[in-house]
C-alpha cells in the first residue's frame, strides 16, 4: 500500500486487486458525530454538578496554567457549600442544645496551593512580623523549633526611637575605633 500511494501515485485511486477488499481505519462522520456527543456529555455533566473538567479527567482543552485555580474555585463554590450544609445538618440534628461543640470540616490543606506560592507568603510574613517562623513550620507540618517563636521585626520598619534595643544608642556609633594614620605620620616615622 505505501508504495503503491507514494511518490508520482500520492492522492490518486487506489486499484484493488485479486479479491482484496477495502477496510476503513478512519472513523466515520456519524461516529466522530457521536463522539464529539459523548464529550459534550461528559463536560456537561461536570457543570451540572460543578466539578472542573479536569478533575474527571476530561483533559482535551485544558492548559495546565490554570488548574490550580480552577481546584480552588471547586473547594470554594462547590465543596464549601455542600459542607456548610452538612455542618448546620450535624449540628441541628446530633448535637445537643447545651453542648459547646462545633462542626466544621477543615479545607485548608486543599487551600494550600503551590509550594512557590506558599513559600512566598511564609516568607512575606515572617520578614514583615506577622508570622512566626515556628507557625510558618506548623502550617508546613513541621516541629518546631526553639527559639523560633518571636515574630522578627525589620530594623527598616521600625519607627525612630521606639527600638526597645535601640533606645540610648540611637546615634552611637558602635565600631571600634581603628588607628588611622596620615601622610604626614607616615614622614615623621620614616625620618626617625
């Protein structure tokens, strides 16, 4: 067949011969039809019930650059709902009046994003003092560790004065003095 369909024979009729029979490979209009169907199906029955395409593998149109965002939205406008549902359900219906109990389901790890992402706001709390180092290593899963838990405060924005280890050495300078010598100290050694 392929050397019967290349060269000076490509695009032309193809000639049978001695019985052979023709067998389509491709697919037919009507069966790319029902496919092309069947995919709108499956997309259709993702929006139904508010779940991204990728997350039931439907992976034709997706560019990976947003899938990120696309699970984030599904924790917050499908899975939050349905859980805030459920948490007025159990609380109404098994907890007693009196208990101090709550109900809630825990979302964060699904919140989490990417480790660059994440590392840039563990990074950014810790340099601007709103966040420890030791609960960015809590919120990682890890120990902690001591001496870690004091929020760090950027010397540069700190106001003037109000230093607590700064105070009384504001406009000190605290170098050693170093023994500087001039040309003219230079001569006179050199002459004695």
């Amino acid at each position: 067949y392929q050397a019967a369909q290349s060269g000076a024979n490509r695009g032309k009729v193809l000639v049978l011969e001695n019985g052979m029979k023709f067998h389509e490979v491709g697919v037919t209009n009507r069966d790319a039809q029902f496919l092309e169907l069947r995919k709108f199906q499956i997309t259709d029955i993702a929006r139904l019930f508010r779940v991204p395409p990728h997350m039931i593998a439907d992976l034709d149109r997706a560019t990976f650059s947003n899938i990120e965002q696309q699970s984030l939205e599904f924790v917050m406008h499908t899975m939050t709902p349905w859980a805030e549902r459920w948490e007025a359900s159990i609380e109404s219906e098994l907890l007693l009046d009196g208990d101090d109990l709550e109900v809630e389901f825990d979302f964060a790890n699904l919140m989490r994003g990417d480790a660059a992402s994440r590392s840039s706001y563990y990074q950014s709390g810790i340099q601007n003092g709103w966040l420890t180092r030791n609960e960015a290593r809590i919120a990682e899963n890890l120990n902690p560790l001591d001496g870690l838990d004091e929020p760090l405060r950027p010397l540069n924005m700190v106001e003037e004065g109000s230093a607590e280890d700064l105070e009384g050495d504001a406009g000190q300078d605290q170098r050693p003095a170093q023994d500087v010598t001039g040309p003219q100290d230079d001569e006179d050694a050199q002459t004695e």
